[in-house]
C-alpha cells in the first residue's frame, strides 16, 4: 500500500510502498477514506535528529477516517464497511485522565509507548492504518469522511479550548482568534454556535481573513502592533474576555496577553515556540494562560453531534493521497486555506 512517510531528519516527505498491517487481537484495520494534514507535522519535521522522539521511518497524517477492511479478536463494537473517524490521541484507557475520556492528558502514555497514529505510531495518510482499540473509532454514519476527518483535530482542539474557557464567553462577550487556518477556520464557528460572544478573528493572511468573514466572525482584522489597540477599541477599552491563540509563536503569544482583559482567558493553542510571562502585574489582573491539547473522546462525539446538525463546516482543500508531499511544502508556504485533506 502507498504510505506518506517521513524518513529521515531534515529530508521532505515521500510517498512509499509498504505491507498492509493485519490487525492483532483488539486491533482494527481502516481503509482509509480521508486524511486531514495538520500544521503541527511542519513542527514535528523540524524537530533536530538528536531530540526526534518517534522511530522512523513514519507514516505522517494524525487525522484519519476510514471504513472497517478487518478486526481482531475481541473486537465487536464495530463491523466491516463501517464507516468511523480515528480519535487520536491514544491514551493507556485506565488511568484518571482516560477513565474521564481524556485520553489527550493521560499519565501514562508516554511511559508505556502508546502514541497517536502520525505522531509515532503509524498515520492515516497511506491506503490502511492500524487502530490500537475499538474505543478510538467513532462511526460517522452517512456523514462525508472528507468533510468530516477535519473534526477530529482541527475541530477537536478548539472544541476542547472552547469548552474550558466557557466561564468567559457569556453573552456580549469578547473572543479573539489568531490565527483562522485549519483550527482557527473551525474555532470561528464553534464559538458562533456554542457561545454569544463577538467574534474578532485576526492573521496576517488576507485570504484567512476573507475566510474568517465567510464562517460566521464579526470582524477580522491585520495581526499586527495594532490589533491589541484595535480590540480595545472593539470592547470600549476593556480587551477581549478569551484570546485563543492558534499560532503560538512569540508576537502573537504577546499580542494575547495585550489584547486580554481583566479576568480574561488566554488559551494557547499553537506550538509556534512563543512563551507568555506570568507574574503579577504581568498580565491584566486574574487573567488566566493556559495551553491545551487535542480533546477528550466524549468531546469528539459532542462535535460531531454538532457538525450533524450543521453547526460547523470545514473548508476542505481536496487532494490525492499522492500529493501528500506537496501539501506539507503548500502549507509550509501559507498556501492552504482552511484544512487540505488527502483521500486515498
Ligand atoms: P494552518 O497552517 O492551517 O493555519 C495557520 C494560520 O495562522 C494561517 O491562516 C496563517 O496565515 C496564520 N498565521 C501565521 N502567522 C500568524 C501571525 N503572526 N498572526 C496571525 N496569524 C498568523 O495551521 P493549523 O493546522 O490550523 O495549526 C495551527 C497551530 O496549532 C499550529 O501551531 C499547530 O501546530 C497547532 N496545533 C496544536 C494542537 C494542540 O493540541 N495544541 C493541535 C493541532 C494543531
Ligand atoms: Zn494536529
Ligand atoms: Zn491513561
């Protein structure tokens, strides 16, 4: 089967030939229908050899949906033809974290070797992928796969952000997006649909901003030194009462706490390598900063119970499965408008 594989340290990726995995026992075997390509795989093949923490060759693509090709023993929760979405962020299942579903925060993952499929263990962007267990499939019905594999991470996370920052977000509220790519696109409308907060959306992109606009934000604005004086402006100099950070390198990390009011939150979503000091005076008063990642399993099914309703739609780039290599140097080169999605 063709696998999009990351091979060696500093080198782009490249499509190869590989066995089909026959699943063990509790394993399943997707033919995969859709791949989501995500940013933070730009990240991960930037990593230096002596901290790349994954074994390689590896098989790219941590957002994956597919149709049941075959089962192990033990497996009966899911049928052949079946068609699911991968939940990624594969914990231990028994630890606290997981036993509340959140297998994005488990204490033991890392410890026992367990990692999510793209991310060290093989990926969705290749003809089959290898599921470890049949508590990570979540059946989409009749819904699109290539409209659908977004969610489960480019919806997942800022679902997850959302849904935390929930206490900031009453009516009238202010929220702030920076950055509308493939998380930022979907974070616009969940905070449409699941709040009654106003929307500011802000990139450097003229073309996410016109996205922006187009998924339901109120404004969207240049992120530049004058946005944080811009969303004052906005909130009668007040700030903004949630910031969700979907770059995370320095000068947007800065401008999130600038443009946070008091008693904000400021959430971190991207792995842009900026930091945000904390200390009293630092930030407006009672702000909080966090980072998150991914999203629980339970919230993987609330979204797309949601999408179901037609609450959120992804703006889907569509390529083949072969042009893997191609997307990574397009979204390398900002020329990718809300998510690319590879189908085999
Ligand atoms: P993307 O490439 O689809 O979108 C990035 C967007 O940010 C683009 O619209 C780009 O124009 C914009 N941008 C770039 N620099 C900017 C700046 N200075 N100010 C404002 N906007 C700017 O990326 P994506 O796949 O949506 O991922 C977004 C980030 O989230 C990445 O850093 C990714 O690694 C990270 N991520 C984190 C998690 C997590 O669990 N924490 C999960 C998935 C992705
Ligand atoms: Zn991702
Ligand atoms: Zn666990």
């Amino acid at each position: 089967m063709r696998a999009v594989q990351y091979v060696e340290v500093g080198k782009a990726p490249v499509v190869n030939d590989v066995p089909v995995p026959e699943p063990g026992p509790g394993q399943i075997l997707l033919k995969v229908t859709a791949a989501g390509v995500c940013h933070s795989d730009i990240a991960v093949m930037s990593w230096p050899a002596d901290r790349f923490p994954y074994r390689l060759p590896l098989t790219l693509g941590h957002e994956g949906a597919g149709t049941v090709a075959a089962v192990g023993d033990g497996v009966t929760a899911v049928s052949a033809g079946e068609s699911v979405l991968v939940y990624g962020p594969w914990g231990c299942g028994v630890c606290r974290a997981c036993a509340r579903g959140m297998e994005n925060y488990c204490e033991r993952a890392e410890a026992l070797g367990i990692f999510p499929p793209g991310l060290g263990a093989p990926g969705a962007l290749a003809d089959y992928v290898l599921i470890d267990d049949q508590r990570h499939l979540v059946p989409i019905g009749d819904l699109d796969p290539v409209q659908t594999v977004p969610l489960t991470d480019a919806g997942l996370t800022p679902y997850h952000a959302i849904k935390r920052a929930q206490r900031h977000l009453y009516p009238g509220a202010t929220a702030v997006v920076i950055g509308v790519g493939g998380l930022g696109h979907v974070a616009v409308q969940l905070l449409r649909a699941m709040t009654g907060a106003t929307v500011v959306a802000l990139d450097v992109r003229q073309e996410s901003l016109d996205l922006a606009l187009k998924v339901g934000a109120h404004h969207a604005l240049p992120s530049d030194g004058d946005a944080p004086g811009a969303v004052r402006d906005l909130t009668g100099g007040e700030g903004a009462d949630a910031v969700f950070d979907f770059v995370g390198a320095q000068p947007t990390v800065d401008l999130a706490g600038k443009a946070a009011a008091k008693d904000a939150s400021v959430t971190i979503v991207g792995i842009g390598g900026g930091a945000l000091p904390v200390g009293f005076g630092a930030l407006p008063y009672g702000t909080t900063v966090s980072t998150t990642y991914w999203g629980g399993r339970s919230e993987l099914i609330e979204l797309i119970d949601l999408a179901r309703q037609g609450a959120v739609g992804v703006h889907v780039e569509r390529y083949g499965l072969e042009q893997g290599p191609e997307v990574y140097e397009r979204m390398h080169a900002g020329r990718i408008q809300g998510r690319a999605v590879a189908v085999p």
